[in-house]
C-alpha cells in the first residue's frame, strides 16, 4: 500500500491540474509576494519619494533634487555619513576578522570547544534593548565594573562614554562581541575544507601562516566575502539601539550615525521625504561597497591563482 | 519518524490556524469610528445629557502623573454613562509626537491630545488641530477670561486659539530643607539674588565621607535651552530677535552672553553641578530623591513623582527663580487641543470643558501635577494647601508675572535640538561660551528660514 | 601536560568574556534596591534581593506585555516555518537555471539594510490604515522573515537524497505532500534552528514594535522595557531585572536547541562549498 494512499492524507488532486513544477513555484508564492510587497516595492518607493517633500498628512510634492541638494549643508547629515562609513571601514573589518580567527582557534574536538563555540553565539542572541543596556551599566564611569576593576588594579576609571573617541570605541566593542553569527558562519567554511589538501602543504613543509594565506584563506574566499557583505549591511542596523540607548548619540553626536539620522527625520521631524533620501543612499553605499569588494577578492584571487 | 511527524503535524496546524486567526480578526486600538462624518459647526456647546460616544484621548506623563487623568476620566465616564473615554498615555515627548503623527497620516485621528505649547505648532502648521475661538466664546463652562493669559496665549498661532492650557507651571527651585539646616545656609526666600543661589549651591557641594571626592552636589541643571533662557532673560538678553516672528537667536548680546558664562561656570568653575562624568554616573532626579542634591531645577510635572519616591525620606519645598538684574522665569504649559478631523468633536469639546474646567482642574491640581490655568482654581486652597509638600505653592502664583515663554514655531524643536548641543559643550568645558554662541547661531538660521517659509506659505 | 592546561585556561577565558554580559546583568539585577553603588568589584551584594524580579511588575504590568511579545512571535514562528521551508523546498527541487536565480536572489535580499525598509513599510502600512494592530509586525514572517532562513531550509533538503523525493513523487504526491512527509522530517535541525533563531528576532525586536503600536496595552516586552530605562534611568537592579526576565526565554531556547545549530552549520558548510562555484 503506497504511503501516499488517502488513509494518511486526503489526496488533493493538484497533480490533475497543475503540474510538479508549478507546484514549486506556489510554494514559492508567499516568499516571492512578500518580497515584492515587503522589499523590492519598498526600493522603488524609497527611490521615487527622494525626489518629493512628503510629510504623510497631504500627498508627497515633487521638489526634484533638492533634497539631494540639503545634504551639502546640513551638517548633522554629514556628521551621520562620516560616522557610518568611518564604522564600516573600522569595525567590519575587525568583526570578519575576530570571526575568523576564533573559528580557526575553536574548530577542533575537545572538552570545552563546545561550550565555548555556543559562548562565543550568546551575545549575539540577547535582545538588543537589553544588550545595550547591561554595557550601560558596564561602562558606567562611577560604578561601572569596568572601572571598577581599572580602580582596584590601581588604575584610573575612564568616562567611556562621555570620552568621543572611546565612546565610538565603545560602539566597536559592543558589536565585536556579537560577532557570533559571522562565527557560525566561519566555522562552517573551515569544515569543508579538503582535508586532503592541507596534508599536502603540511608535507610539503608549508608553515601554518603560509598554509594559512595560500591554501585556507583563498578556499574560504567565498564565505568571507558573504560575511563581509553582510556584516556591511548590518551595521547600519546594529548601532541603531546602542547609540540610542548606551550612548544617547554622544558625546555631541559622534556616535550619531545614518540609521539615526534617517529615524530622526522620517519619525521625529516628519520629513518622509528627505528620509527617503537619506535611505537611497544607504542602498546606494551598500551596493558600492560589496562591489568594490567583490571586484577586490576577484582581482587577488587571480593574482593568486599565478603563483 | 511517526514522533516528528505529529509534532510537526500539531506545529503546521497551529500555524494555519494561527494564520488564518490573524488575518480574521486584526486588532486595531478602539480609535473613534472610522467613517468621518461632516462636523456640525463648532458654535453649540454639548447638552450634557445627550452626550454619547466614545473618544481617544491621549496624553503624555509620567507613570506617577497618569493617575490624576485616569480619575478625571473615570469620573467623566460615570457622569456620563454612554460614553467611553479611551486614555491612552505615551510618556516621551518624541515619540508621543511620532506616534500622534501617525495616527494623522493614517486618518485615525487622536480626538483630543494634551500637548506642551512647544511641540504644538509642527501640528498647528499641518492643519490637523482644531481652532477653539468659537468653542470657547460659547461654553458656559469657561471663559477665555478664566485663564491667566500668559498660559492661553502661548497656544495661539496665527491668531487662532487652538488648545486650552492645562497649567501655568514655570521653572522652580526644588530644594532639600533637611540638608539646608544641616549645613547651617539660610532657606531660600522670594527675591533671592544669584549671588545667594551660588553661595547656597556651594556651600551644599561637599565630600561627605572624606574620601576626596565629591559626593553631594549643592545644585542640578540640565544643560538645555529650557533651563538656560530664565537666566539669560532675568540679566537682560534675550533667546530671539522675535517672539512670534523670530528670524534668530540673539545669544550673542553682551547681557545673553554674560548670563550664559554665569550658567556655565556652574559647572566649569565652582563645579556645584555634577560633572559629565558624574552625570553619566547617576541622573539629578535620582541624586535629589536619594538625598545627595541640594537644589534641583524642574518644573512641576515632577511633584507627583517626587511626592512618591522621597515620601519621608527628607524635607523638601520649592523656590522661586532667582532674581538678577528682573526676575525671570519661563513657561511650562500642556494643553488641550482638539483634531479638526476628529469624529466626535462636540463630545471631545464637552470632556475638555469638565476636564479643564473648575472641576476638573481642581480634581487634578490635588495630585501635585498642576499649577492651574484658571485663576479661580490656583488662588483655591486645591493648589495652595496640600498635607504634601511643596508647601509654598503661592510662590508659582507671585511669578506668573515674571514668565516668559519661548517662541511658538514649526521648527522650534529642531533649534532646541542644536541649541541644547552647543549648551551642552560650553557646560562641561568642551568649548568656549565664544565658540557654543557662534555655533548655535550658524546651525539654527535654517530652521528659523524654514518656519518663516511654513508661516508664509499658510 | 602544560599546554593542556594553557588550553584549558584560553578556553576559560574566552567563556567568561563572551558570557560576561549576561553574568553582569545577572548579577546586578539581584542587587538590593536600597544599596548605594558599588564602589568595588562585587559579583554578589548579600542579600540577594530575589524581589526585584517582583518590584519590575509595579514599574510595568508584566503579565500582558508578555502576552503581547508571545503572541506575535506564537503566530510569526509558525509562519515563518511554513513559508521559509516552501521556499527552501522549492528552490532545493526547481531545475538548475531557475534554482541559481533564486538563491542568487535569496543572497542579494540578505545584503538589504534593515534600515533602508523602515520608512516605505512605514508609510506603506499607515496608508493601509494599520497602525496600532500587529499585522505590520507579522508582515516578514509571510516571505519567511529573512532570506538566510530560506538557504537554510535549502541547503537541508538539498542534501536529502533525491531517491526519496523520486520515490515519493512516483506514489503520486504532490509538491505538499513531499514537504511535508519527505523533506520536513529529515530537516529536524533546520526547523529547530530557524524557529529558535526566527523566535529571536520577534522576542527581540523593538524598533517596529515601537513604530507600529500605540495604546500602552499593546507594548511589547522590549518597548515596555525602554520606556521603563527613560522613566528611571539610574535605578540598575530593576532595569537588570526587567532585562533579565527578556534575554531568559531566548537563552534557555538557545540552550535547548544548541545541537541542532551545529547540525544546522554542517549545512551550511555544505551551500557554501557549492556556493563556491559561484565566486570563482
């Protein structure tokens, strides 16, 4: 008796009408529709409404390029702009780093690998309010534990957060420590790597940072680029609730970046418009930046490939 | 295999029908009725008995502050009966803007909102709030004569009366007594100079456990505008060229730029304010109900709090601002203010007349939230005597005189916003009074420029 | 025997760092209300004051703001498991041509700053007329809430044999039937993961809550818990408690399904072994 015989489920007769494969692609319905409604109309909505004044209580007005024109003298924009893209070029880079090398140090069986692989996940699972929150109280100046600690080592606490530079330090550090997805993701890609290959260049008395830059490194391009890719386009959002909560965009907004900027004006100041096209430009840094590195990996995977 | 199964089986059935609950019955808040109807012309006041209805009705306090809404509510309701009032409070001012905004754009309309006359002109300008001359010269519950005019008048724009204030509040002094008496300094009185306010704050900063730093502050202040400007008005400057039409600040005169080196060497030079760091460490509000703050600035939105958290703990009064070359102080009012679009505007009308009229006024006055707008309910006994402290309650009324407010405009959170940077620089010594002034005069002419440009274009 | 124990101190180490957050905020939140600062190291101020957990309740009613968080995320998990694994079903069974577009696409849409979708969903929603309900907030779990869900889900049932599939097909079932008796039941790990990792996400979130819900009794647990660090920013120990009460439903499903992660990476390993084509 077939296991797909009505007993276990009514038979819907789909297959009359429809064949496998447009049955696939119903399946896909609901992803495919959502995306349309949910991210791609939203592109071409964003787009369009950079070019108009619109404050959601009377329809948008077409002002063409002026708000494109705003940027060059609104100051607090340019101060968002900097801060974002100066995140980008410092702490992604650490983060896809720190990945990297915490996978390389945990990928191995043995007691304590596997606890400290799920450690490593934690920060990155705690909700976001309270993350920022708990560092809050951890950079405290007057009875944070961190301070605390400087003073019973007989060393002077700093005002992390009140400081420009440690406190845009401070940002970095909190989202280094939820580098646990980037992790996971680090980790999957040391594991498929050929085995066979490694012994190889260990026989052929290849050193570990050697083996390390010609053989893992290019072999793990494709899941570092994808890291850095995403962690690009994360970090518009990761900041978002530690500069609002831990450091309240100080100190004088230096750790204001363009995820502010943009809540700021579409939620606060009902420039929906402007807003908008604030956010056409985060599309359009995101795609510069994973094409650029795109072209980059390319490029040195060629040069590589001449050795 | 059969094990996963069922489960899985329970989990997809629990989806779909999860789902399909969703999507049968969304849960929207119960906002007046969607379907506008045309409003009968505001000139008749509601007849108390044929009132129906429901209306929103949304406000913007602290936890401790919402009690006294939700009794006037209550009452309200029970004199009332068919008609619901629907209290909703959202404690942040920006994201109560935000959220009230939205509720516009989506064409649910707040009925009533109770708004600070600061945050009240960006929805002036768009045409959502309801003018209420005409509401106002035809009830027979208030009178425009009622009120104090500085209060009433602060929620004029462009010569039409849009909301009733609530309150006459003014920035004050919060003073602890109990460590008054203990370091010998004299109380303050009415008529007190800058030079007892500074002696005072200093002779309450101290190091009280010897350990080399200091650890009870004589004085707290916000750095913001809000605070900086009774001081700047009572040395004789002034925050803007224009009240009703500014086009600038005017920090820069020589009186303006005096009073602001005086707020600032608060903190830069007698250090009586909390440092930065000791800012960031534990908030004033906190210090001064913990009993390590000599004096606090606020206005009185934070009595009843107060009255909460301190309970015993000490004595506390309030005291007027103090006096320099006048007396200054500067306005802190919410009012009521009704949507053009609202479904249900004569009922909104009939709840803010009880609310904000003799009787409700002095119902609310008795939780310590308000200094009242109608005159005949703050000279009552309601505010004067209260068993709670403050007990010198007749001091807000001697300085109604002495309030000024800042400007009504379309833009004027945006200059807060950049006027509260600068301030914040000069007061803990990241830049010079020169350099604050220069700079928040620069970063401010574009939002003046545009609330010229908003009030043009009406 | 030395380097054994270097390893295991590194290891140590390294556990403490990454859990210190969560130990911190553990800690603080047992601290006596009462009590000023601390003005040294101190892990545990006796005695541990359990009753700030209750204390949290008189500053937030509790109780409804769970509710509310636990019922968005009870109906956007389900969701997301259905319509995620469709998805995943389906590019893991399409011909070659249309299943490289798809994941290919799935890739780009990862690459899309959540940022850039808050004001048109915004203004999308409020123009539907949809602010103060929870549709907005279910919304992503009808496309599967992320793409990386979706690989997920393809990368497991891609390495389902596909003589089960034949077989199943040659009885006669349809593309539901496969999904649900063939490829569901083998891809336990990527179901497990997604719902944990998707429960997450909806537990957690806190700037659509925030834009999208109005009424006080509509908040869910992460606004509740802001609104409450604005209203008293220096009171630390009801704040770490009220925080602890968020993080603890996410950490102890984390814990829960921790192997299924693992399982959950090896195929991952796998798409991007195959992925790796694709780059060079």
């Amino acid at each position: 008796m077939s296991r797909f015989s009505p007993r276990v489920l009514p038979r819907v007769s789909l297959r009359a009408w429809l064949s496998y494969r447009a049955q696939l692609w119903l399946l896909l319905l609901p992803f495919l529709l959502g995306t349309l409604i949910l991210i791609l109309l939203p592109m071409v909505v964003t787009l369009l409404l950079g070019l108009t004044q619109y404050d959601l209580f009377s329809p948008p007005e077409w002002n063409n390029f002026a708000n494109y024109i705003n940027w060059l003298t609104d100051r607090l924009f340019q101060r968002a702009l900097y801060n974002s893209l100066w995140f980008i070029v410092i702490a992604v880079p650490l983060r896809v780093a720190g990945a990297l090398l915490l996978a390389l140090a945990l990928n191995r069986r043995g007691r304590g690998f596997g606890l400290a692989r799920a450690s490593v996940y934690v920060p990155a699972i705690v909700p976001e309010v309270a993350y920022a929150m708990v560092w809050l109280l951890i950079l405290n100046p007057g009875y944070g534990i961190v301070n605390l600690g400087l003073q019973a080592l007989g060393l002077p606490g700093v005002p992390w957060l009140t400081i420009p530079f440690t406190a845009r330090a401070s940002v970095v550090v909190m989202w280094l420590f939820q580098l646990g997805e980037g992790f996971i993701l680090m980790l999957a890609a040391l594991q498929i790597l050929p085995p066979d290959v490694l012994e190889c260049a260990t026989v052929d008395g290849a050193n570990r940072l050697q083996r390390f830059r010609h053989i893992i490194l290019p072999l793990m391009l494709p899941a570092l680029l994808l890291l850095t890719f995403r962690d690009v386009a994360t970090s518009f959002q990761s900041v978002f609730l530690t500069g609002v909560i831990t450091t309240q965009n100080g100190p004088y907004y230096t750790t204001y970046f363009l995820s502010h900027y943009v809540f700021d004006e579409a939620f606060g100041l009902f420039r929906y418009g402007y807003a908008s096209a604030t956010t056409s430009l985060i599309y359009i840094v995101t795609v510069a930046i994973v094409a650029g590195q795109w072209l980059a990996a390319r490029r040195w995977n060629r040069l590589e490939d001449l050795d | 295999m059969k094990y996963t199964s069922r489960a899985l089986r329970v989990l997809i059935g629990l989806a779909l029908g999860a789902t399909i609950m969703a999507c049968a019955a969304p849960t929207p808040a119960p906002t007046s009725a969607p379907a506008p109807t045309n409003a009968p012309a505001p000139t008749t006041a509601a007849q108390d008995a044929a009132l129906s209805g429901q209306v929103s009705f949304y406000i913007n306090e602290g936890a401790d502050e919402v009690e006294g809404f939700k009794d006037l509510v209550e009452t309200f309701q029970q004199q009332h009966p068919g008609v619901t009032i629907h209290l909703v409070n959202i404690p942040n001012d920006d994201e109560f803007d935000q959220k009230v905004a939205a509720l516009y754009a989506a064409k649910t309309p707040p009925d009533i909102i109770n708004i600070n006359y600061r945050r009240f002109g960006q929805f002036a300008i768009k045409g959502v709030l309801q003018p209420v001359d005409e509401y106002l010269k035809h009830s027979k519950v208030m009178k425009a004569a009622d009120f104090y005019p500085q209060a009433l008048e602060a929620f004029r724009f462009q010569d039409k009366q849009y909301c009733i204030p609530q309150n006459i509040s003014s920035l004050e002094v919060y003073y602890n007594k109990t460590l008054f008496e203990k370091a010998g300094v004299p109380l303050p009185k009415a008529g007190w100079t800058w030079d007892d306010f500074l002696s005072a704050a200093k002779a309450l900063t101290q190091d009280t456990n010897g350990d080399g730093k200091v650890d009870q502050y004589g004085l707290g202040i916000a750095p913001v505008a809000i605070r900086l400007a009774p001081f700047i008005w009572a040395h004789g400057g002034d925050l803007v060229d224009n009240t009703d039409k500014p086009t600038k600040l005017t920090i820069d005169s020589p009186a303006a730029m005096e009073a602001f080196q005086w707020f600032v060497d608060l903190q830069v030079k007698h250090h009586v304010v909390p440092s930065k760091e000791d800012e960031a460490t534990e908030a004033d509000q906190s210090r001064f109900e913990h009993g390590t703050m000599g004096m606090y600035l606020n206005s009185r939105v934070e009595t009843p709090e107060l009255r909460e958290t301190i309970q015993d703990s000490f004595e506390w009064d309030v005291a007027p601002m103090p006096s320099d070359k006048t007396t200054a102080t500067i306005l802190h009012s919410d009012g009521y203010c009704i949507s053009k679009d609202s479904t249900n505007k004569d009922l909104a009308w009939a709840f803010t007349e009880f609310a904000n009229g003799p009787a409700g006024q002095s119902e609310l006055t008795k939780t310590g939230r308000t200094v009242p707008s109608m005159q005949s309910v703050a000279t009552s006994n309601d505010f004067l005597v209260n068993p709670e402290p403050p007990a010198n309650n007749k001091m807000y009324l001697d300085m109604i005189p002495n309030i000024r407010r800042v400007p009504v405009a379309t833009t004027w959170l945006e200059v807060e916003g950049a006027l509260n940077n600068e301030i914040q620089r000069a007061f803990y010594g990241d830049a010079t009074v020169q350099e604050a002034v220069q700079a928040a005069i620069a970063n401010t002419g574009e939002y003046f420029k545009q609330n010229l440009n908003d009030l043009n274009s009406q | 025997m030395g380097s054994r124990l270097l390893r295991y101190l590194a290891l140590s180490v390294l556990i403490l760092v990454f859990w210190f957050p969560l130990l911190w905020m553990l800690s603080y939140s047992l601290r006596p209300i009462g009590l000023p600062p601390p003005t040294k190291p101190e892990f545990f101020a006796p005695p541990l004051a359990f009753e700030n957990y209750w204390r949290v309740n008189d500053y937030m009613a509790i109780t409804p703001l769970m509710v509310n968080s636990l019922r968005i995320a009870g109906i956007a998990v389900p969701l997301t498991l259905l319509t995620a694994s469709w998805a995943g079903l389906a590019i893991a069974q399409l011909p070659r041509a249309a299943r490289a577009f798809l994941l290919a696409l799935s890739v780009a849409l990862m690459l899309v700053p959540a940022v850039s979708t808050w004001v048109p969903r915004f203004i999308f929603f409020t123009n539907l007329g949809w602010v103060d309900t929870i549709l907005p907030l279910l919304a992503p779990a009808v496309m599967g809430t992320s793409p990386f869900y979706v690989i997920l889900f393809y990368v497991s049932f891609a390495r389902i044999p596909s003589e089960l599939y034949d077989a199943a097909r040659l009885d006669g079932a349809n593309a539901l039937q496969v999904w649900y008796l063939v490829a569901l039941p083998l891809a336990r790990a990527a179901v497990i993961a997604v719902a944990v990792l998707s429960f997450a996400v909806y537990w957690s979130s806190y700037v659509e809550p925030f834009l999208y819900l109005q009424s006080e009794a509509h908040y869910t647990f992460p606004v509740a818990v802001r609104l409450l660090e604005q209203a008293h920013p220096s009171n630390f120990p009801v704040l770490m408690a009220a925080s602890v009460i968020m993080v603890a439903p996410v950490i102890l499903l984390f814990a829960f399904a921790q192997r299924y992660f693992l399982q959950g990476s090896d195929a991952l390993a796998q798409f991007l072994g195959r992925g790796g084509d694709a780059f060079e």
